[in-house]
C-alpha cells in the first residue's frame, strides 16, 4: 500500500496580504501535491494569531499596499521567534515582495516611513522617488540553469545581505533594484521575490521543489524518488 503523506501549510496573513492573487501559489502547491500523492492543507495565520514553527511545513506569505504592511508590521514581531525558529530548522517560506520585505531589517514606504521587519534575514529596502518597477521580467537561476518569468510591481529597492544568494540573475526587468541585475533572494529553504502573478503558476518547477524539500524535512527517511521524477511543464 502506497503511504499517504501530509503538508501543512501557513497561509501568513492571507486574509490582509493577498493584494497580488498571491492566494494563487497555495492552490499550485495543493495541485502539484496530489499529482504527488500529497494531501496539502493550508491554514490562515493572521493577527493575534499564533504560528508555530513545528507544525508547518511550508509558509506563503504574500504582498500588500503600506496600509495593510503597516498593520502587519506590528504583529509579525510578535512571530519572529517561531518565524526564525522555522527557517533555521529548513522550513519552506515563499515570501513575495511585502513578505519579502518584512522579513528583512526594514523597508521605507511610499510616505518616506521606516517600517521596521523582523530581520531574520539580512536584506533591507529602501524607495523609488516618483517611479516604480512594472513590467514583465525573466531571470535565470545560476546554480539550476532554470529560467523564472514574471511580472514585477513595486516601488521598494531591495538589497540583500549575507548569506543570500538571488533567486535569479536578471535577463528581462529590473529585479530586487534594478543596478545589480538580481532578482528576490534564497536563504536555506526561503525564496523571496517580487514576482506577482503568482510567482508558481508560471514556474511550476520552483513549487516542485518546494514542495520536495518539504517532503524531505517532514519525512527524512523515505524515499521521494519517484515524486522527483514527476514531469513539470513550462506554464508561462
């Protein structure tokens, strides 16, 4: 009998930072967990509310306008311990651009304000002056050779710190800030980018391998070979 495995996953403020049809990356990731016979279920974890770090597998944490960044800003301190807790235990995090922000040092919004994030990564982003980053991009991860597209929409400038590495280096678009031809970041098993859309529904080889990587954390003595060997066709 073929075994049944489960992942759970932390919708972080889905009901407040879903601006960007980010809701869309859990559905891919539920999709592409059947075809692998993985029952994915996902929970909402938003104000007040407590995450706890043992029992996720993955975390989406998806973008919003200052207002609602601004509000989250407040409460995400209040996750921080469990948030680095999960991270440095190799959870899964997709983080799009205002999770992407908040989990750095700080971000400046359009009102000139420094929203303080939880620094469990090193980055931090700064403002665009009347401009901002729109348009379709594609980048190219160096250490896979596998080509991202997406579309970008933002007014922060993003720099990474230490031990990130990009998501991709920019081939189309402008990326984290448009000078060091970089796009989003990873950090053990967190990809973070400003990619809408969403981000999976066109790289549905980057929700493989989350999804993969999940698999392994939960369940580190079995074999997911033939889950790996599940075809992921291009969608963009």
């Amino acid at each position: 009998m073929t075994k049944e495995y489960t992942l759970h996953i932390a919708h972080l403020y889905g009901d407040l930072m879903n601006t960007y049809g980010d809701l869309g990356n859990i559905l891919v990731l539920k999709y592409y967990g059947k075809k692998m016979g993985i029952n994915v279920e996902s929970q909402v974890v938003s104000l007040d509310e407590d995450f706890k770090s043992d029992d996720y597998d993955i975390a989406v944490f998806g973008g919003g306008q200052d207002f609602e960044q601004s509000i989250v800003s407040k409460d995400f301190q209040t996750k921080k311990d469990e948030i680095k807790k999960f991270i440095d235990s190799d959870g899964c995090l997709l983080a799009i651009c205002g999770g992407y922000q908040l989990l750095g040092k700080y971000y400046i919004d359009a009102e000139g304000n420094k929203i303080p994030g939880i620094g469990v990564l090193d980055h931090y982003t700064e403002q665009q002056h009347d401009n901002r980053f729109i348009g379709d991009i594609k980048i190219k991860n160096k250490e896979t050779g596998e080509v991202y597209h997406g579309f970008e929409n933002h007014q922060g400038v993003t720099y990474t710190g230490n031990g990130e590495r990009p998501l991709g280096d920019v081939e189309e678009g402008y990326g984290n800030n448009g000078t060091d031809q970089a796009e989003g970041a990873i950090f053990k098993n967190v990809y973070c980018t400003y990619f809408h859309g969403p981000i999976l529904a066109r790289n549905n080889i980057i929700a493989k391998h989350i999804l993969i990587k999940a698999l392994k954390r939960r369940y580190p003595n079995d074999d997911f070979s033939a889950q790996e060997k599940i075809d992921v066709s291009e969608s963009y």
